[in-house]
C-alpha cells in the first residue's frame, strides 16, 4: 500500500505551497524569529519497503535540529533561527545528496547544492526541498566468482600445466626432422658464437663424443 | 617450425615479465586499495548491535492500537514503541541531543494519538502514528518564555494541549491548543494570587496542586484549571494528617489517570494522600514514606498500588483507595535480580475472563526497566547500557586445561640455579594431568556429563585472542560484563552511592589492575569515582570476568584530583594506582604496593588540569621516602580561564607501542618520529566577545612542562575531536567561515638523527620537533574519534569516526597524513598527494546499514592478532565489530580455497605418479627396440 503511494508520489510532481511562516512575530526582538524548512524525501523506486519513512530522517547542521518524515514522504524542520544550515537525509539503504539552504535575517530562503570546497559557489536548487536518492549505499565487497580464466591463471595452476606443456609438446617438436634440424644448427650456431669458458672447456673435452652420442640416439629413434 | 619455438620462448619470457608487472601492480593495488570491506555473507559474523532507548521519563501502555505495546519517552530523548510480550523494540524515534530534544511531555496514548513536548523555547510538538512510528503533525509552541520553561506543566487530553504556566502573585495561565494543528484554542487566567517563586505546584488534572507554607499552618491550594470563576478551594495540612505532623511537607503528583496527590511529611517519613475533585477528600491512613505509588483504576474502582523494596524483595501491595480495602488477588511480591527499588511506571489491569491480571511496568533506580504480569517477570531491559561512561577491554582467562598445564610448569622459578628440581615429582604430575586429559576425553566421547566447572565452558581465550570480555561502567553506578561473541551480558554488578566526577563530566575512572594472564591470581579491575553524599573519593575492587567484588567500596575520606596506574607490579602481579588528592598528598591503592611505589618514585611525575582555573601543574615524587610518597610542584601553566576554557586533555593510549622509529623519505633517508610518552595535547576553546570562535591546540611535555607546540584557529568552534597517537594528532573541528567540518592533524619528526636511539627522556631532550601540519575537510559531522590499535604496532593505524548520520568510518591515517605533497611531482612511497577533501567510501563504513546514533565513545583493543583491532561503539546504541587496517595478513583469509590447494597437490602426486610410470613404460619400450 505505501509503495503503491509513494510510487503515485513519485510521478506526479507535487506543488508545495511554500508558506514561510514566522512564529512569534509579536516579539519586539525580530531578529530571534524562527523559521520552518520544509521539503520532501523521495524513496528509492524499488527499494521502498515498508517503514522506509522509520528509517529516515532529515538533519540539519549534523544533528542540530531534526525533521521526521511524514507517511508521504514530507518533512519540516521546525525552530530553524536565520543561518546556513546543511539538509541531510539519514537513510542507512540510500545515498542522497546533501543541500545547502540559506535564511536571510528578512526570512528568505535560498537552496542550493553543497559544495565544500569551493563555498561561494552557488548552483542553486529549489525550495522547497526535493530529496531524491542517488544511488543505493553499497557498503559491500563483491565476492569474487569462479571463473576459469581465474582458474587458469592461477599460479599453481601455471606451475602445473607449463611443466606439464614442456613435457608433452618439447618431445614432439623434438621429434619433428626439420626442427631438429634447426635446433642444432641453432645450437651450433650459439656454441660457436658464445665461447663461453665452462663450455669451451666442456666441448673441448667432450665435446665430439656427446655429438656422436645424439647422433647414435637421433639414428635410434629414426628407426 | 622454428619460428613457433621463437615465439614460444618470446611467449615465456614476456610471461615472467607479465609475472613481475602483476606482482608490482598487486603492491600498488594494495597501496592504494585502502577501503577493507566486509563481504555480504559476513554480514553479523564477526559484528554485533544492541538497541537501548535509555532511562524511561514517560511510559504508557497503548491498549488502543490491534498490536498491544508499551510507549516510552526517555531522558536520552528517545521515542519508542516496546513490544509487550518480549520487550523488543518495535519502533524507535531518536529525537535532538541535549536540550534541544529533551522531552518534557508525552500523552494521549489512551485516545488512540501520541503527543509529545519535545525541546527548549520554543518547545516542538509532533504528534506521531502509534502503530509505525510516523510523524504525523509537527509544530512549535509560540509561546517564548526563556526563564520560566522549566516552571511550565503541560497536559495532554482528548487532542487537546494545555500548556499550563503559573505566573507569580497573580494567576495560573492556561493555554489551550489543538494537538494536530496548533491552533491557538483559548487563552486563560485562573486567578491564584497566592502563587510566587517558592511555591510548590503539582498538576493533578484538571486540578493545580500549590502548597503554601511551611510549618503546621501550611495550607494546601487547589485551582481548577478550566473553570475561570471558580475560586481555589484550600485545605489545611491538618485536616490531611490530623495534628501533631511536622514539616518540611513535600507534594507529590501520583502516577495514574486519576487526580491524586500525595504529601509527604516528618521528613519523609509518612504520606497521606488527597483526591483532587469538587471536594477534596483526604484519606486518614498513614503510607510508608519510601513507598511508590500508583493509581490504577479498574472497573471505575480506584486502586492504589504501594511498592516497596526491602532486601532484594519487591512488594506491590494493593488496595481500594477510598476504603483502603487489600485485594490480595492484585498485591504480588517479586524477587529479581534486575529490580532494585523499582517504581511502578505504568499499570493496566484489563478485567478477562479469568479475573484481572495486572500488567505493571517498573523503572529501576539502576535504569532497568521490567515488566512484571501477575508476580511474574515477563522482561527486563537493561537501560543504563545507554548511558556509558567507561569501558576496558579484557582478555578472558584460560581453559581448565590449560590453567593444569599451567600448573604443571608453575615452579619453573626453580629451575633456574643449580637443577636441584625435582624430577620425579614433576614426572608425576606430567603423568596425572595427561591422565587427566585422557578421562576428560574419554568423557566426550562417551558424552558422559563433564565435570562441574566454576566457569562457562565458552568463556575461555580463544587462539587468536579475539574473544574477550568487555567490562562497562555506566553512569547509574552499574558495570557490566558483556562477552564479545554474541554481546551476551555475562554479569552486573550494582555499585550503591557512587556518581562520576563532577569537575570532569561526570567521568567514572576504571583500571585494570590484574589481566587474566596470571593464572592463580584472579584478575582485578578498580573504580574510582565520587561518593553521592560526600563527594570524597571511593575506590571499587571486583574481578571483571566474573563479577565477584574483591575488596568492596572502600571509602577514601579524602577528595581525588588526579589518578595513575603504576607500570610496575608487585609480587602477585597486582599494579597498584596513585591517588592525588585535592591537598596534593598521594596516597598508594593498595596500601601494600607502596613500597614499589616508592621504589620508582623518582622517575615519577603527576599532572593536573584544573578546568575552572584553568592551572595545568606538573608534579614529582622524586622527594618521597620509602614510606611515604611526597608530591613536589616542579610547572605550573596559566591558560587563563578569561580567554580560554580547557575542554580537552588527551594524552596517548598507555598500551600503545611504536613499532616503526622513522619514515623513510624518498632520498632513502630516515625521517625520524618524535616520539614522546609524556606529550600531552590540550584543547581551549575560547570564551568571551573577542575570543569567541577560537581554538588553542597546545602540546605540552607533563613531566617537563615544557611547551612543545601551540596553534590556534580563528573562526573556528566545536566539536572538537582529538586522537593522539604515536608521533601525531588528528582533530577535527568546524570552521565558521567555510561552513564545514575540518580534520587537522599534526605530525611530529626529531629530523634526520635520533636524539637518543634507546629511551626517550623529556628532561634531557631540548631540541623542539619539527611539526608537520596540514588540514582536511570532512565532508560529514562527526560524534567521536578513535585511533586503532594493535599489539606490538606493526599494523598500519586507521581512524575510527562516528559520523552524525549514523556510520562508522575507518579512516585510514594515510588520508589526514601532513606530509601528503600538495605538489603532484614530489613523490614520496606510500603518500598519496594531497587533495583537500577527504572522500568517504561506503565500502569503510564498518557498520554498513547497522546504524549507531548518538556516539558517546569508542573503545578500541588489541587482539591477540597483530593485524587485527577490537572496536567497541557506545551511545545510544552498542556496536561491536573488528577491524584489520593492514588487512589480516597474518591469517589465511575466509574465502580461502582448501579445496583448490588439495586438488591441485592430489593431482599434482597422481600426474607425477603416472608419468613415471608412463617414463619406465618408455623406457621399456625403448629398450626392447
């Protein structure tokens, strides 16, 4: 039921009519009037369970006066003396934005968005206030979720399946005439270009037999 | 083919190239990554939140509405709706803090509407939806009365306020509005021209109670608020008690639907009570002075409800008001543990079918409330939880078995000399306690009923340390033993007669003198706090796992200025504390610990702050004898109270150690920290015209008394937060002239050389410390700031912030870091560059939709984890989680794969099982070719 309302609520643009009454005007002191801001708190579409207006509430200046939702939605912020005052919507579920609104010593109420950084700056936004959500809070980490690719680069998996690659297709290329071929030229050509010492020593030393021995071997697996 | 091989080699190297990008990126990644989040599914695991809504002002039973509740308005200026089979809170509206939000009246719950009177001048009304909680209509009284606020009575009748305001040596005005609307109704003037400053007035509706005089020619006065015409109707204090009554007499409005007060005479000693009506009928019958009364009516038939307390027993007696005829069906007695001198509050004595059963909600003088059905406890709220003023953290004490093990090793003093231990006996012992082990193992398996043991089974030390006992003190002298777990209440304990300190706002003082670590010994906590009557110290000893009282209340005879836990132990581990009294004497608590005290006294120094004049002195002990410790005054500041007012004193957590001496800078220098224990950060905020809007921030040395650094800020007014920690200070503050909330923070730096690499000495260290500074704005309010810690430190510091909207924030430090380079080049490792405003991620609220109203404190604790904190939130709400600001590094994570690593080490053994034999198989082949 109340989500059926504030749906209603949320298409069809409600006209506020803005009365800024001033309490206690028959006081000598004018400057000690107080003033009422008003507004209204729009749910998130879907997100509008019920007893979203339990929830939340609207302060302004961090906790120094506070305003309660009506069941529609509408707020006001009673005993406001003339300043500046940040609006906020406290909802645990829904991000909305914060406001600036502003009553001259006259009563006249200006809005406009909060900017902390630059502060003489004025976008202005209008009164009475309609807060609307931004995004809903999403206080949460997404856990990660099974993939394969996250599978498969895994390093222990890597460290599984290259020696396991190495083992399988090395043979293989090994087996194939041409690359053989290759290799060794590839394999001379490194050994003559590179003298490096251990291997001079070694081919100095073993070096013919180890070719006749491949040799015997390559002969071998030939058959 | 060879190009593939090319390529394949190419393939691998720009894999371990690839590996090394991944490993640097995964650094900065975890540089950088800084939000540490909870996933949905822990969600309550490993965090806990308890609702409060605080001592009850106003309560009534909603017998209206489908759904039966309770109502309560409480001195936290909380609205709430309680369900009244389970006590569970149905709905809950938190109203402005302080004075702002004090609700001074609440009614109409019978017809079916809730009102209430909430605020200073002008007071707010808002009516409220009884069944949701909704705010149905708001308005403010336009009535502006600043001084007379307190004076004014109010009533609530059939949508109807009447703002009831006596007006000194004339008349009683009544002013009448339209509940929902506000609309002015009438205005009126009863005339009671009796009335002035002194006068003492009840409201017994439609009547106004004023008793004039205070001898035996006191006259009691009654204005009927709502008749113009009438004149008062007097009645004498005789014609109630008869004579022979002694003054001071004291009015009493009772509690009830009904017209009816109460006068209390000879000191307190009787009452006797009045029906308020056309003719005022007094009832000759003498009622116990400390006796609560209530009137409920059923069936049109007024009874009075009597409740006593004696000796743990609570008495609700009954009778018929006019005949003073006992209804033994309604009088009950109960005994409970969580009533201690209870006044009925509400009662509702519907009439069933069965007869009638009564219904009493009763306040304690403890904050518990209960609610009591036919002698029987339904539920009991412990209230005074929303009102903490203290609070430690204390490691549980160790299994049964492993105190045996304990045992077994308890003579390892003697090992050391010359081997003259026994080893026979030793050898016995090993053998019993494992046969010892063995039978208790034996017994679970058996699933025989295990021994009865003097502890909960559940209470012990975990392995890392995480599950702990909180120990509570709140302001109504209660303290509390809740475990970490589930947030059980484990224990209470009611300290009768004590109050806070009053020069420090009320602050109740709790050292742990005694940690579970030393097994025989029991583990001790101590309280300090005031005496109710006397305002002279007292000091409580009781063991905090299981809430025995050690030594009692012990009375100091003396008034407590300053307090110090000493470092060093005596010979049963016991810290003993100083105690610094107003005439600057020390005394030592336990008495016993004062030759330890003694022992070290020359190294010992003492520092006071005065808040009403504003004195900061520093003394030392370094005069005392062996007998005696005698304080010598060696500083003394003057920030003087004209300009300036002294609200915050912080010095550093006691706990804490400093794992990292320096900051590494970019050259490969070390920067290093100034790290003073005695460096204690002073906060004034400025009073009067021209200094208003002004903050001192001063670092003093408070052994020394040397002043390290000072800053003010103009334009600037609280609340100010502040968090000393390690070598720097983070505030937080709100900036008039911008309009925001800033966080500043300070950090500290000897330079390029350490002063003295082994031991800081404030005495011999002169040379000031280079202070860093750089200031932040927060785009949010804050309520209260924590810094994190950890065991040995090595963990990098978070800040911990309640915001005003409810969330709490891990704020890690490096955000509000001052050397964050404003220049985007100079780069530094692990310093993000400076930008002014700190963003809050959602994903560092580390209370995400659970929000805790009302901060009044957070507590922070090491666990047995280096990587992780303990936080404890307290105000209105109680919040309990932990937080990890390194991450926890040091335990596997939650979600790690056992599977994955046991599959791939099973296939891992089978596929080098089967190549092998797959390799001989060649082998073979090859061999037979």
């Amino acid at each position: 039921m109340i989500m059926y309302k504030s749906a209603i609520f949320l298409f069809f643009i409600i006209v506020s009519t803005s009365n800024k009454y001033v309490i206690a005007e028959n006081d000598e002191d004018t400057s000690t009037d107080l003033y009422v801001i008003e507004g209204k708190v729009f749910p998130w579409e879907n997100g509008a369970s019920n007893g979203w207006q339990l929830m939340t509430h609207v302060m302004a200046n961090g906790g120094e006066h506070y305003g309660f939702l009506r069941e529609d939605g509408t707020f006001i912020i009673s005993n406001v003396p003339s300043g500046s005052y940040i609006i906020e919507v406290v909802n645990p579920n829904c991000v909305y934005e914060p406001v600036r609104v502003e009553i001259n010593s006259k009563g006249k109420f200006r809005a406009r968005k909060v900017n902390l950084i630059q502060t003489s700056q004025v976008i202005q936004v209008p009164y009475p206030l309609k807060m609307r959500p931004l995004t809903p809070f999403r206080y949460f980490q997404v856990r990660e979720q099974w993939r394969v690719t996250d599978f498969l680069f895994n390093p222990m998996v890597l460290m599984m399946i290259l020696p396991l690659l190495l083992i399988m297709i090395i043979p293989k290329i090994m087996n194939d005439p041409e690359t053989r071929k290759e290799m060794e030229q590839l394999n001379n050509f490194t050994n003559y270009n590179m003298p490096e010492m251990s291997e001079v020593i070694t081919s100095f030393l073993s070096g013919g037999e180890k070719q006749k021995s491949k040799a015997v071997k390559a002969a071998k697996k030939r058959q | 083919m060879a190009p593939f091989v090319r390529s394949f080699r190419g393939n691998i190297h720009r894999f371990l190239i690839d590996v090394q990008i991944l490993q640097y990126l995964i650094i900065l990644v975890g540089l950088f990554n800084l939000s540490l989040c909870l996933y949905e599914d822990q969600v309550g695991k490993f965090d806990w939140k308890q609702n409060y809504v605080g001592k009850i002002k106003f309560a009534s039973f909603d017998t209206v509405s489908a759904a039966k509740k309770i109502i309560v308005a409480t001195e936290e200026n909380v609205i709430a709706a309680l369900n009244l089979k389970s006590g569970q809170i149905l709905w809950r509206r938190v109203l402005e803090k302080g004075y702002g939000g004090q609700i001074r009246a609440l009614g109409g719950v019978t017809d079916g509407d809730l009102v209430s009177v909430s605020g200073g001048v002008p007071a707010i009304v808002r009516a409220w939806d009884l069944a949701t909680g909704h705010i149905l209509h708001e308005w403010p009284i336009a009535e502006q009365n600043h001084d007379r606020i307190k004076d004014v009575k109010w009533h609530i009748k059939d949508g109807t306020l009447h703002h009831i305001l006596p007006i000194y040596n004339s008349a009683v005005e009544v002013t009448s509005y339209d509940s929902k609307t506000g609309d002015k109704l009438k205005t009126r003037r009863v005339s009671a021209p009796f009335i002035t400053q002194e006068t003492e007035c009840v409201l017994a509706a439609p009547y106004l109670a004023c008793l004039k005089g205070d001898s035996s020619l006191a006259v009691l006065l009654l204005v009927h608020l709502f008749d113009t015409h009438s004149q008062p109707q007097s009645v004498t204090i005789n014609t109630i008690f008869g004579a022979g009554a002694q003054g001071p007499y004291h009015l009493e409005s009772i509690l009830g639907e009904e017209p009816i007060i109460s006068i209390s005479a000879d000191n307190n000693q009787r009452k006797r009570i009045l029906l308020v009506g056309e003719v005022p009928v007094p009832i000759q019958r003498d009622i116990v002075g400390d006796a609560a009364l209530y009137v409920v009516s059923i069936d049109n038939e007024k009874i009075l409800l009597e409740t006593t307390y004696k000796n743990g027993v609570t008495e609700i007696v009954a009778s018929e008001l006019l005949t003073s005829k006992p209804m033994p069906n309604i009088s009950t007695s109960v005994t409970h543990n969580s009533l201690l001198s209870p006044t009925i509050i509400a009662s509702v004595c519907p009439r069933q079918t069965k007869g009638v059963t009564c219904r009493h909600l009763l306040a304690s003088e403890d904050h518990s409330v209960a609610l009591l059905q036919h002698n029987k406890l339904i539920w009991a709220r412990e209230e005074a939880l929303a009102n903490i003023v203290a609070v430690e953290i204390i490691e549980l004490p160790m299994s049964d078995r492993d105190q045996e093990i304990e045992t077994e090793f308890d003579q390892k003093e003697s090992i050391d000399v010359d081997s003259s231990w026994d080893v026979l006996s030793m050898m016995f012992r090993r053998i019993g306690s494992q046969l010892k082990q063995a039978k208790t193992f034996l017994q679970s398996i058996l699933s025989l009923t295990p021994q009865q043991s003097n502890q909960r089974m559940d209470l012990v030390r975990d392995k890392f340390g995480l599950h702990k006992m909180i120990v509570l003190v709140t302001s109504a002298g209660k303290l509390y033993g809740i475990e970490t777990r589930k947030g059980e209440i484990i224990w209470q304990l009611r300290v009768r007669g004590i109050r806070g300190f009053s020069k420090r706002s009320d602050a109740i003082i709790l050292y742990v003198q005694r940690g579970s670590r030393h097994f025989p010994y029991p583990p001790q906590c101590v309280l300090l706090a005031e005496d109710k009557q006397t305002g002279e110290g007292i000091v409580y000893t009781f063991n905090p796992i299981t809430g025995q009282p050690l030594d009692g209340l012990v009375k100091l005879g003396y008034r407590i200025k300053q307090s110090m836990l000493l470092h060093v132990t005596t010979d049963d581990f016991l810290r003993g504390i100083l105690i610094f009294d107003i005439r600057d004497k020390v005394h030592v608590y336990p008495k016993g610990a004062t030759a330890i005290a003694a022992s070290i006294a020359k190294n010992t120094y003492i520092f006071t702050a005065d808040q009403t004049t504003g004195i900061l002195s520093g003394y030392s002990l370094s005069y005392s004898t062996s007998q005696e410790l005698i304080s010598h005054k060696v500083w003394e500041l003057l920030l003087s109270p004209k300009n300036q007012r002294i609200t915050h004193v912080v010095s550093k957590n006691p706990i804490e150690r400093v794992h990292s001496q320096g900051r590494v800078l970019s050259d490969r220098s070390v920067l290093y920290k100034y790290i003073n224990p005695n460096l204690v950060t002073i906060v004034t905020e400025g009073v009067g015209h021209t200094h208003k809007n002004t903050l001192n921030l001063y670092l003093l040395d408070v052994v020394s008394g040397a002043m390290i650094f000072s800053i003010m800020h103009k334009r600037v007014r609280g609340p100010v937060h502040v968090v000393h920690s390690e070598n720097w200070i983070v505030y937080s503050y709100f900036n008039e002239k911008s309009r925001r909330t800033e966080i500043a923070s300070l950090e500290l730096y000897e330079g390029k050389i350490q002063s003295n690499t082994t031991v800081f000495s404030s005495l011999t260290t002169t040379k000031l410390p280079i202070v860093e500074r750089q200031a932040f704005i927060f785009p949010a309010a804050i309520e209260s700031m924590r810094e994190t810690i950890t065991e040995k430190g090595i963990t990098s510091k978070h800040i911990i912030v309640a915001l005003a909207n409810g969330g709490i924030l891990e704020l890690p430090w490096m955000m509000v870091d001052p050397r964050r380079p404003i220049n985007p080049e100079v780069r530094e490792e692990g310093v993000i560059p400076y930008m002014p405003e700190i963003p809050i991620h959602m994903d560092a609220i580390i209370n995400y939709n659970q929000s805790v109203f009302r901060v009044s404190g957070i507590h922070t604790s090491p666990s047995g984890l280096e990587s992780t904190c303990l936080v404890f939130v307290h105000g209105l709400d109680l919040f309990y989680t932990r937080v990890a600001p390194s991450k926890t590094f040091d335990v596997l994570k939650e979600d790690f794969d056992y599977y994955l690593i046991v599959i791939v080490l099973a296939a891992l053994l089978i596929s080098s099982y089967i190549t092998k034999k797959l390799a001989s198989q060649k082998a073979q082949k090859q061999a037979w070719k």
